[in-house]
C-alpha cells in the first residue's frame, strides 16, 4: 500500500493532458535522417491553438523559414473520452490518430509510402517524430509459419521544438 502512494503521485506528474498541455508555440530544430545520406537539420515549428468555437484545434506545421513551407491543419476530436482525433489537412485529406500512451499517434500512406507520426511531451519540449517506410518484401508464410510483410525505413524526422515566449 506504501508503495502505491509513492508510485502514483509521480504518474500523476508525468501525465499529459492532451491537447491542453500541446497548446502553444513550438519552435526547434527538425533533423532528418536517411540511410547512406548525411543528415539534415531544417527549422520547423508547429502552433497549436485552441480554436475560436467548439472542441477543435488549429494545428499550423512549419519547416523552413517562416511563411515558406506552411501547412494549416485542423485538430479534430472524434472521441476524446476515447483518444480518438482527426487531423485535417483542410484539401480533402483527413489522417487518422489516437492519443496512446502518452502520445499522439497517426499511420497513413501516401505515393507508395507509409508514414507513421508520434507527437509527445517531455519535460518542457515537444517531440514530433516521423519515420517513413518504403517497399515491402513478403516472407514466411510456409509450414506453419506466418507471412511477414518486412518494410525498408527511408528517413526518421526528429525534432524536439520548445514553447516560444508569448
């Protein structure tokens, strides 16, 4: 009993609460890693706001310099009790994400690719991490053993973004 009372007051601390702990400014550096290429380092910043009315976000995603690369997506709950969220790129694309254990996460494919996306805080940064899967090469699948689709990784894009001062 000693031990849950310790335990549980530190889960309480580490908890985010999702998206209100994400509001905010969020400025850093994105590094982008590719196998057999040297890595890049590009600015990126990611704005979210609660929205005028109703229970949606703005989510603005940004690389590059400022107004160059911007991208005005809508955060959506379909079922927050439940962690269930859309993310509207407002052309007609909607991604699908759940909050899970202590981030945000989302897999969708695009040109061949499959892309799977986690948002998360740590300590007083946000931490976006991409990574991107190419290909896929199907083994196994004989004498009892289950088919397995193996995918190539084709680049990690970490950033860790801090909140800019209001």
């Amino acid at each position: 009993m000693m031990l849950s009372a310790l335990v549980l007051p530190i889960a309480a601390l580490s908890a985010s609460d999702f998206p209100a702990d994400f509001v905010g400014d969020w400025r850093g550096t994105m590094e982008w890693s590719r196998p057999g290429q040297p890595g890049q380092k590009v600015a990126m910043r990611l704005k979210i706001e609660r929205a005028a009315a109703g229970t949606d976000y703005t989510y603005l995603l940004a690389y590059g310099e400022a107004g160059k690369d911007e991208r005005p997506y809508v955060l959506k709950p379909t079922d927050a009790a439940k962690g269930t969220w859309q993310i509207d790129e407002r052309n007609g694309i909607v991604l699908e994400a759940a909050w899970l254990g202590e981030r945000l996460v989302s897999v969708f494919s695009v040109g061949g690719n499959t892309i799977q996306t986690h948002l998360s805080r740590e300590g007083d940064t946000l931490v976006s991490i991409m990574t991107t899967f190419g290909g896929g090469s199907k083994t196994g699948g004989k004498d009892g053993v289950p088919e397995v689709t193996a995918f190539q990784v084709l680049s990690v894009q970490r950033a860790v973004l801090r909140r800019s001062p209001r």
